[in-house]
C-alpha cells in the first residue's frame, strides 16, 4: 500500500483542503489496516470485501469502539474509491460494507456555574506580576475567547496576530478545508484580548521573559511560544487548563478545550440559540453534526412544558 498511501494523502490535502492533523490521522488508520492485509498475505490492490469485514471483526476484538470503527471504515471507503479513481483497481469492495452502529454518545460538557468558576479563576491570576501575571493574562484570554466562540482547539491556537485588532466586535476564522467564517466575540472576550495585547511581548521567541521585545522577531500568530510550531501547542493548552480546573476545585478529567466547545454551543441552545446559527458558529459543514446538541433542546422544551403550560400545575 505504501506507494499508494502517499498520493492519496497528497489528494486529500490539495483537493479537499484536509488540515494536517486529519492527514496524520488518516495515515495512521490505513497503516494499520495495510499491516492487517499483511498478515493475511493480502494488499489494498486485491482485498476483497470480506477481507474488510475481517478487519472490522478484527479491530472489534481488540476492543475498539463502534466509533473508531465506523471512522476506519470511512477511511478505507475513501482509499478504495481512489484506487478505483486511479484505475488500479476494477471495484470497490467497500461498497457491501455496512457501518458499524454506533451508539449515540452525548458530548461532556460543564455547567454554566463551573465555567464561571473556571473563568473567574483564571482572571485572579491576572493580578500577579510579572511573568506569572502575563501567563495568566494569556490563560485568562484563551478560555474567554473558547467560551465566547467555540472555536476548536487547533483554531485558537493558530489564531493569526491579526485577530488582535481591538476595534473590531468579531474574529474571522479559517476552519477545516480552509473556509473562513465570521465569529462574534462578547465583550469579556474583547476585554481580556485587549488586557493580553500589551504581555503578548513576553511569549515572543527571542523576547526576553523580564520584559521588552529586544531581538524579539514578531511572530505571526496571536499567541507565539518557542515550540516547533511557532505558536502555543494544543497539548500545552490543555495542561494549562487541566491546572486551572484543579486550581478552581474541578476534576480535570472533566475539563479540556473541546469541552469548552461543547458547553459553548449547549448554552447557547439552552438558552434560545437556532440550531442552524450554532451550526456556522461551530463551522459544521453538515447540521447532522450539530444534532447531537439536541439533548439540550429536548430538556429545554421539557421545562418549557412544566413551567408554561396551563395544565402543568394541576394537582
């Protein structure tokens, strides 16, 4: 397979604007299932549809859950039709494959009271000097931010330095594939962007952590580290949180940032929101993704039932 792994790649990153980490994961599923055929002295080129079945029946002995299956079948599915795609093979032996059924499994989220909680944390911080002082000025913008737009993760961090624009009320986001959405942001969050702005200095690679920017070379992104990437990782901020939550008499198993997504887009519905505008705030290209908010919804209208019909009080 490994000759045909990599123009597959490369397909999916030119053609379809797939973001890095979805080319990583997508290599890593169809290695696996390359070493699988392996074992049974088959290739991508040949396998049969039972071959998959197979290897479904195979990745659900060893404990794999109905999701990681269903997302590995959907990798194989794409792999084969581009190998019919590309004439190098005459079928697509994915076509007979049923998903596996998949329970539906509510996102995690926190209560409107335990975000406070998180975020009233994170502005004590802000107090200290020095710094301390200026990590917490950015800890505290990080979660304003995620909490005020839901972004994911891996969209906050690779902000670019033009989101610092204090003047305007919205954040213009390059999501998944690319595709640029406009997100409006509250005014807790354009206050902590504001009050970050001027300790933004001190992450600069090259700035000196005392203070000032001497042979600091300016950085592209809204929140620059000295890692690799240039900018705060995803696993960096995750930490950070994880230690904010404990801090804030939390069980940090139950915070990271894409729970923060979660209770965004909840509390959002909870409190009136469309579907369909949680939806392009989220940047779901598909409102089925969006639907497993609907939970919310559905104990929205149950309280709205007790609390507002006529009959709902009668003894």
């Amino acid at each position: 397979m490994s000759r045909y792994l990599d123009p597959f790649l490369e397909m999916l990153a030119a053609e379809r604007g797939a973001a890095v980490n979805t080319i990583a994961a997508y290599r890593r599923d169809l290695s696996d299932y390359d070493r699988f055929l392996n074992g049974r002295g088959e290739r991508a080129e040949t396998a049969s549809a039972a071959s998959i079945s197979a290897y479904l029946t195979h990745l659900a002995a060893e404990g794999a859950s109905s999701a990681t299956a269903a997302r590995r079948l959907s990798a194989l599915r794409q792999f084969h039709h581009f190998l019919l795609a590309e004439g190098l093979r005459n079928d697509d032996p994915t076509l007979t494959i049923d998903a596996p059924r998949r329970g539906r499994t509510l996102p995690k989220i926190l209560s409107e009271a335990e975000v406070e909680r998180l975020i009233e944390t994170a502005r004590a911080g802000t107090t200290a000097g020095g710094h301390a002082g200026a990590e917490a000025l950015r800890l505290h913008c990080l979660l304003e931010l995620l909490y005020a737009t839901g972004l994911r993760v891996s969209e906050l961090v690779d902000l670019p330095r033009g989101a610092l624009r204090r003047e305007e009320p919205f954040l213009i986001v390059r999501g998944k594939g690319g595709k640029e959405r406009l997100v409006p942001l509250s005014e807790p969050a354009r206050a902590a962007l504001s009050a970050y702005a001027d300790a933004r200095a001190r992450f600069l690679p090259g700035g000196a952590k005392g203070g000032g920017t001497t042979g600091a070379k300016e950085s592209p992104y809204l929140f620059p580290s000295r890692s690799k990437e240039g900018h705060l990782t995803r696993q960096r901020f995750g930490t950070m949180l994880k230690a904010l939550a404990l801090e804030a008499g939390l069980d940090p198993k139950r915070v990271s940032p894409h729970v923060l997504r979660h209770a965004f887009a909840s509390h959002l519905l909870a409190n009136g929101a469309d579907l369909r505008a949680v939806q392009k705030l989220l940047g779901h290209a598909d409102i089925s993704t969006t639907q497993i908010y609907t939970h919310v919804l559905d104990e929205r209208l149950k309280r709205l039932v007790t609390e507002k019909h006529p009959l709902a009080t009668r003894d």
